[in-house]
C-alpha cells in the first residue's frame, strides 16, 4: 500500500492535470482561478519534486512529455473520482425533490390530503405535486412519478398497480330537503349529475335492475372534483368512484344511495422511468404510498370484490 504521506501537493498536481489536459498554462490558470505565474511556479515544483520534466518548453511553447502524459491520466482517473465522490456526499445530504404528477381529482381529493404525512417522515424532500389529465413524458419532462387512472398499459416505465375502483350515486343528505330516493326507480325523478372524467350511468342501472336511458342535458362537469362538489351542495345526485369520494362520506356531507356498485374499468397505477425507480425519494415515497392505501382501504369501507383488486 503506497505511503499517502508521500503525495506530491495536491494544489501542485491539480494545477499540473489542468496544465495537461489545456496543454496551456493561461487557460489552466482561468480555469482554477490561479495566475499564470502560479501555475508554471506549481508545475515546476512538481518537475523537481518527481524528478523528470513533464512538459518540454519552446518559448511559450508548452509539450507535455511521455511520462507528464501517462501521469496526467491517472491523475485525471484519480481526481474524477474524488469529484463524484464528493458530488455523492452533497446530494445525500442536501434537500431532494420530488415530482409527482397525476389527475386533478385524485391529486386533491385523495393524494394531497395526506401528503403532509409523508414530509413529516422525510423532511429533506421537497414535493412538487402536479395535476393534470394529459400524458407525461417521463424521459423528456423532470417528473418523478406519475399515479395513472387507466388500463395499465404504459411502455418502457415501471408499472405497478395499486388500487381499482368502483362507484355508485351520492347525494348531499340535504338534497331536496333530506327526501332522497328510496329505490333506483325512482332516480328518473330526480337531478343527475355527469362529469367527463367518471363513469356513466348507464353500466350502474344495469346493475341496480333499472331501464333508465343515460341522462342528457345540464351541465356537464370537466372534473370529478367540481362534481363532488356540486353534489355536497346538494345540486344533484352524482355517481362517483370511491376513492375521491370517501372522505366526504366520511364526514357525512355525501350519503350513498343504495347497495349497489359497479367496478371502474381502470385502475390506479405506480408508473415511473426506469432510471427514477432507483431514486431514494421514490422508494421512499412508493413504500408511504403502498402503506396508505392499504390504511385507507381499512379504514373507508372498501369492498375488495367491488374494486377488483
């Protein structure tokens, strides 16, 4: 093992590496912020203290030698590694972000709710939650992770399933003076609220045993979100996945409307690069993820058969 008491000064070898690798004192001297004079000074001294000359001088012509070459690159090798080394060090111990991206109504109805938990646990994470409902391109955009409400099938990312879904008609228990409808016959009555981002109705009269046709007319709500909203104000009666919805029910502004349900043909998925899976912050964020489904899944009443999953 060689005596590191008998490295050659490390100011003196680094100014010689960038002196090799400009083969030009001036721009090495820019380059460390050193003067011209100081360079020349520390390779000098590094000559008389190897032993051999490492560059042949024309004038203010400069030739490194075969062996200043053959030293210049271990150096160069040595050095990389200290610098990657000490860039490992910072980013553990500086603050790590997050991106995470996903619809707008699971992002606030279910997601940001809770995220406040998770930065608790890693304080040295900074979270950036986006919502929106177009495609992420996870090469080309900075975002971490993507929660994804669909069939499952994303290629070349890490897929991971985390939850299904089912819904069934809520109404606020204020709606038309707290007179809700007794059986799904009698939703032919009644104001029915749609939105873009959710189910139909026609699947869920299916299965409630009622011929009713798809409700036509009225406002038709871009996200699930506005939805929920306007049925806890009691314009309506909304049909509404359980995820988004729990916490509403939960606290007895929504009431569902019969025991029937009907599974969502999507599911909620883990969805990630390849390169991202391997970042501290996601591990630790898809570990808190996976174990705050499985608490709200106790917690909420979920029906496993329903969900499908």
């Amino acid at each position: 093992m060689a005596d590191l008491r008998k490295l050659p000064n490390l100011a003196a070898l680094r100014a010689f590496e960038a002196a090799a690798r400009h083969q030009n004192f001036s721009r090495a001297a820019e380059e460390i912020h050193l003067t011209h004079g100081a360079i020349s000074h520390q390779v000098r001294a590094l000559e008389e203290e190897l032993g051999v000359p490492l560059f042949s001088r024309h004038g203010k012509r400069l030739t490194i030698t075969p062996e200043g070459e053959r030293f210049a690159a271990t150096l160069r090798k040595s050095l990389t590694e200290i610098a990657r080394a000490a860039d490992a060090i910072r980013s553990s111990t500086q603050h790590k972000r997050l991106t995470i991206t996903t619809l707008p109504s699971f992002a606030s109805r279910w997601l940001a709710p809770r995220l406040g938990k998770f930065i608790d646990l890693h304080p040295d994470t900074e979270v950036v939650l986006q919502s929106s409902g177009q495609l992420t391109d996870f090469v080309r955009e900075p975002v971490d992770v993507g929660i994804r409400f669909g069939g499952g099938h994303y290629p070349g990312l890490v897929v991971e399933k985390l939850m299904g879904d089912y819904y069934y008609p809520v109404a606020s228990p204020n709606y038309n003076g707290g007179h809700l409808p007794a059986s799904p016959d009698e939703l032919a009555e009644y104001t029915l609220l749609r939105s873009y981002e959710d189910e139909q109705w026609t699947p869920w009269f299916h299965a409630a045993g009622v011929n009713l046709p798809e409700p036509t007319g009225g406002v038709l709500f871009q996200d699930l979100s506005m939805l929920v909203r306007q049925a806890s104000s009691g314009r309506g009666i909304a049909l509404v996945r359980h995820v988004v919805t729990a916490q509403e029910i939960a606290a007895g502004e929504l009431v569902r409307l019969f025991d029937v349900t009907v599974n969502c043909m999507h599911s909620y998925y883990f969805v990630c690069a390849p390169h991202a899976l391997h970042k501290p912050q996601v591990q630790a964020f898809r570990t808190w993820l996976l174990a705050e489904i499985e608490q709200f899944k106790a917690q909420s009443g979920w029906r496993e058969a329903d969900a499908g999953s």
